[in-house]
C-alpha cells in the first residue's frame, strides 16, 4: 500500500511537522519500534478546539481534534521516517483527554485518532489503545496523544 496515495484519495493533508518545545525529541526509535511523544492538535485543517470536554466541548469536537492530532503523528512520522510505507503496524495509542469532573467518554474521543490510523493504514493501524481522562492539559487543549509503531528498514 502506498500511504501518500492513501492520504490523497482520502482527501487529507499532512500539517508540517512540529518541533518540540521543551528539552524532548519529537520521536525516539529503539529497534524497530519508534516510539512518538505526546501531539496536541495544533494549528492544521479544520477548527482549533480548547477546552474540557463535557465542559466547553462535545464529543464531535473531542473527536475532531483527535482526528487532527493524528494528522500532526502522521506529520512527525514521515519527518522521522522519511516515508510513511515504512510502518509495519501501529503498536499502541494512548490518547489523553481534557475532561471535566463526571465526563466518562474519553474512548469516544480517542475514536477520532484511531478511526483515522485504521482508515490511512488499514488493518495496519489497528492497535492497542488506552483513553485516559485527564484534570488538565497543556495549553487548555482538549486532546494529547502519544503513538508507538513498528518500522520496516
């Protein structure tokens, strides 16, 4: 399968990839595992949401910034790796949720990220997975996740 392909008939763009903003790498790889730090939605296609969710925000606007923290993984995997037909398969997702006090749907949120690994990758991108909720978040963002995949040489 050729993911850029994948991502065009999908209709979807990568952001540029980001760069750190403390003293941490974008991504470390060890083997054939590379493991991705914690992405935020950013500033890429669509609205920019901030917030908590079952506060300021919805579970559509919950998933919509996890779908768009998977474009920024995406983003910083193909910095890392050069090309995205590298990845062998997704490993694990733990996604990290805004949540205000008595919401309960972090996995509902998290389905963004993982409906779009699953949709570029296809059985390659299903994964292991962890949805936590969380008091607070950098920058009042309402989703962060971190990413493991397994690469091909």
């Amino acid at each position: 399968m050729h993911i850029e392909k994948r991502l065009e008939e999908l209709g979807l763009t990568l952001p540029p990839a980001s760069t750190p903003v403390a003293n941490y790498v974008s991504s470390v790889q060890s083997g054939n595992l590379l493991f991705l730090s914690g992405h935020g939605p950013g500033k890429g296609e669509g609205k920019m949401f901030k917030g908590r969710l079952g506060e300021d925000l919805n579970i559509e606007d919950g998933y919509a910034s996890a779908r768009q923290v998977a474009l920024n993984l995406l983003s910083t995997l193909k910095s890392a790796l050069g090309d995205l037909d590298r990845v062998k398969r997704t490993i694990k997702v733990t996604g990290f949720v805004n949540s205000a006090p008595g919401f309960y749907d972090q996995p509902k949120v998290i389905n963004g990220a993982s409906d779009l690994l699953v949709e570029v990758f296809g059985d390659k991108g299903r994964h292991a997975r962890s949805a936590i909720g969380m008091a607070a978040l950098p920058g009042c963002i309402p989703v962060e996740i971190e990413l493991i995949v397994e690469v091909t040489d």
